[in-house]
C-alpha cells in the first residue's frame, strides 16, 4: 500500500510541472487579451471665454487642442482697434480659460511695450525699471525669449509684486 502512494506521488510531481507551465501561460494570454488602460481620455471639446476688442466676445465651445487665433476667429475676428502683442496666437486654449483682446491707443499705437523686442530706452519707461533692470531683461531674453507674460518673472530681481505693476504695460 506504501507503495502505492509512493508510486502515485512521483506520477502528480512528474505532470505537476507541464500543468503549472500551461496554467501560467493561459494566465498570461489572459491578461492579454484584456489589457486595461490608465490613461485620461482627454475631451473632444472645450469651452473658453473670449472678452475685449472682439466682433463677438463670449463663451465658445472649440476643439480640444484649438488656439488662441482659432478663438479669435470664431469669435468673429479682432476688431479694428485690437491689440493683439500681448498675445501669444498659437498658444494652445485650456477648458474654462479666459482670454482678453487689449485695445490700441486712439491713435492707432500698442499701449504696451514689448519685452522681447523693446530697446533699453523703452523698457526704462516701465514703472518701476531702471537702467540696470532693462539690462537684466534684455540679457534673460537674449537667451530665453520670453514666451509668456508671467516668463518676467524668471529675471532677477522681478517678484510677483513687480510683475503685477508691469503687467498692463507690457506685450510679448
């Protein structure tokens, strides 16, 4: 009888090792056959605000992915008075953001002043900026041209609190 059991035991350790592979491999095509995605789908659509000189300002439902000259255009386009220097056109529109087109000065000229094109002389008429800051300025984007207002900030000696009064001055 012993040797039964014994005979028996080699014959379940000889098969065990075919049947644990094939158990595992049906495991594994399981696994890909279903496989299971983590990632965020992004909307197909998003909604923006446009305000200022506008033919229509308000609340447009665009592709996600749009730009902010897509917007514009599908708000009628810019008015005749629009300043758009201050606006980076090709920059990608986020769901609920809020885009304002400035208005030229009654004569036709950009109230604001360019930080990536501005000479010395012009930045100087920034409240607040000196000589040795508009020089600060002009070596920053020297070699990082500013692609955003708030980029400013990345020059020495330029805080938020400086930035908030050079914000309604200043154009890319």
């Amino acid at each position: 009888m012993l040797f039964c059991v014994y005979a028996g035991m080699k014959t379940i350790q000889k098969a065990a090792g075919p049947l644990l592979f094939l158990f595992l491999g049906l495991v594994c095509m399981a696994a890909r056959i279903t496989p299971m995605s983590l990632e965020r789908i992004a909307p197909d659509t998003i909604q923006a605000e446009i305000k200022g000189a506008v033919a229509s300002p308000g609340v447009y439902t665009l592709k996600n992915g749009a730009t902010i000259q897509d917007l514009i255009k599908q708000a009628g386009g810019e008015s005749d008075m629009a300043d758009l220097s201050a606006l980076s056109l090709l920059e990608e529109v986020h769901a609920g953001q809020v885009i304002v087109v400035g208005k030229k000065n009654m004569d036709g000229s950009s109230p604001r002043i360019s930080i990536n094109t501005a000479s010395k002389e012009e930045l100087m008429n920034l409240p607040g900026i000196g000589p040795a800051m508009a020089e600060k300025i002009i070596a920053y984007r020297t070699e990082h041209p500013f692609e955003k207002l708030e980029d400013l900030m990345e020059v020495a000696g330029i805080g938020e609190k400086k930035f908030a009064a050079l914000q309604d001055f200043i154009a890319l």
